[in-house]
C-alpha cells in the first residue's frame, strides 16, 4: 500500500544521468510476494504504470521497520531476487484504509478503475495473514494504510526484459 498526493504527476520521470549510488548501499524493495504479481508490478514500475504503493502500518511494525520517508531511495528487486530498478520516495501519507482515493489506486498500476476495485484486491490476506503470523488478521476502514508515492530514478533492466 503507498502513499499519493492529490496533485501529484502521475508518470514517472527517468532521470537522464546513472545512479551513481552503489546499489548494495541502498535499501531492497520488494513489491508483493515473489511470483506472478510482483514480476507485473516490477514491470508497471520499469514502464512508468506503476508510481504508487500501499502497506499497513501493522505490517511495518511487526517488521520493526520505520515508514518510509519523502528522498529514500531503494533498490527494487524481481522475484529472482536480482536489482531491476532505483526508485525515491517522493511522497507519503497515512491514512484510513477508508481515505484511499481513486488516483492511489489507478497509480498502484495494477489496472484498478475504482476504489472498491483496488479495495477488494487488497482484501486477499492469506499472505498477510502468514506474514504478520496472525490467522485472524483482517482490516476495517479505520485500519491505518501507508501510501506512498515514488518516481524511477534509474531503470537497471528494460521494461520488457
């Protein structure tokens, strides 16, 4: 789940210069579980589809990891675990599951056309489920979604490839 500003632009821009960050400095992204979805999500990000992202702020904290903040970079990887993408961070916000708006969702570049769409694939939590180790998780429309918003910084391997 990520974060999306009202009037943010929602193409991602590819800076014209190489990331000159070495990459096993930055922090690994990994969108989904490894398999079918997170190899379209990687390719939505490398095509400029995807530019926006959602978690919980319970899944954050039972990884003890901080939310992200607006700058971060990180390096995204594939379901073979190998680096296809630079992304930053450019915005990010918490919200109520009930507060996720349509932009977000069209953003996430998973072909959602409405909210409740977006809403019902969301609602698939036998991963989280395992993730979390609580057989009974579930959400509400006052469950606290992290939304976040990022640009391709530096595509490391063509959308296609």
């Amino acid at each position: 789940m990520a974060h999306v500003p009202a009037a943010a632009p929602s193409s991602a821009a590819i800076s014209p210069a190489p990331v000159t960050t070495d990459l096993d400095s930055l922090p690994r992204i990994e969108y989904a579980f490894p398999g079918p979805l997170r190899d379209r999500l990687v390719a939505a990000i490398l095509d400029g589809s995807k530019t926006s992202t959602t978690g919980l702020v319970v899944d954050y904290e039972h990884d003890g990891d901080p939310l992200p903040e607006v700058g971060a970079r990180g390096v995204v990887v594939d379901s073979g675990d190998r680096p296809v993408a630079v992304v930053e961070v450019t915005d990010v916000r918490v919200v109520p599951l009930a507060q996720v708006d349509l932009a977000h969702a069209v953003d996430e570049g998973e072909g959602y056309t409405s909210v409740a769409e977006w809403r019902a694939g969301h609602e698939r939590f036998e991963e989280m489920r395992s993730a979390l180790e609580d057989p009974e998780f579930t959400v509400d429309d006052d469950t606290p979604a992290v939304l976040e918003r990022f640009r391709l910084v530096t595509a490391l391997r063509p959308a296609d490839g």
